[in-house]
C-alpha cells in the first residue's frame, strides 16, 4: 500500500519561534498558550534549532540545564521536503526517533509535520508508526496510552470531542 499525500499538503505552517536568547519558561509558555509541542528557535533570520516539551522535561527539570532555549535546543536538525510523502516523512520520523520534523524547502522553512498530523491524514500508517516507534524497549500499545490529538499530550482521561480526543485543557 503506497500513501499518497504530500508533506506540503499536511504540514502546519504557522510554525511557532522564539529567538535564541529566550528562556526556557517563555518557550514553555509559548507551548501551552498555543497547545504544541514544540517551537523552533531562530536567530539573524536563520533556523538554528527546535525545543520540545521533552527537551524541556528530561534537560531541564529533570536534569538542571540551561536557562535559555539555547541551552537544551536541538541544533542537529533533521528535515524533509514539501514534495516528499507523508510515508517517507513517517519513516523517517520513526527511523531517526523523533516525532516531529521541520519542513524545509529551498532552505526556508515553509512548515512542520508531526507524527500526529500524520495519523490524522493516513490512519493506516498507525501501524508502522506503532511497529517500529519504540520508547526505550517497549513497543508503544494505543490501548495502554491515551494522546490528546490536538497538543499531542499523554492524558489518563481524553474525551471525544466532535470525532477528535482531546485532553481536558484542549477540550476547554
């Protein structure tokens, strides 16, 4: 079975950013007020990295680095284009480990795709994501795990609201 759709075509483009020198509690903010799970960071026009939510709990609460975005960011970027397919963009996604990827195009950055927005265009690709997307040793279970499909956040409670489960701060 071949997926069709283009990452173009399912990318979000209001991509959110923060400059190099913000804090990590403004990236944060940032997060929750818009409900992702991610910013990209920039600085003198350029992309120089993104911050996740888990970059923010495993190095910074967690471990105690930094105070600015800069200090806990991922600088080694991996990309995809707008004219690859979301099957390439989900491979990739599960080869390299991540879950989000910035699209890039003629190098600008034009979008961002997730694992979610992928599920939400190709369901069938649940299974490959679920096959080969592992976290630590365990294969991730959707009957053990609830993910709100809007922030993308694990919930013990999500509730369906017009066809999409959403945490209850999402569901607000």
């Amino acid at each position: 079975m071949r997926f069709s759709a283009l990452v173009g075509e399912v990318m979000r483009k209001d991509v959110k950013k923060v400059d190099l020198d913000e804090t990590i509690e403004r990236a944060a903010q940032v997060m929750r007020n818009e409900k992702i799970g991610s910013v990209v960071v920039v600085g003198e026009k350029n992309v120089k990295g993104i911050v996740t939510v888990t970059d923010i709990v495993y190095k910074h609460v967690a471990s105690g680095i930094g105070r600015k975005v800069s200090d806990i960011m991922t600088s080694d970027l991996i990309t995809i284009e707008p004219g690859k397919t979301i099957e390439e963009a989900a491979k990739l996604m599960v080869q390299k480990r991540i879950e989000k990827l910035l699209v890039f195009d003629s190098g600008r950055l034009v979008g961002i795709i997730t694992n979610n927005d992928v599920l939400r265009v190709e369901p069938a690709l649940y299974e490959i994501l679920l096959e080969r997307m592992k976290l630590g040793s365990k294969i991730r279970n959707p009957l053990d795990e609830k993910f709100c499909e809007s922030c993308g956040n694990y919930s013990d409670t999500v509730t369906d609201v017009g066809g999409s489960l959403l945490c209850a701060e999402c569901a607000e």
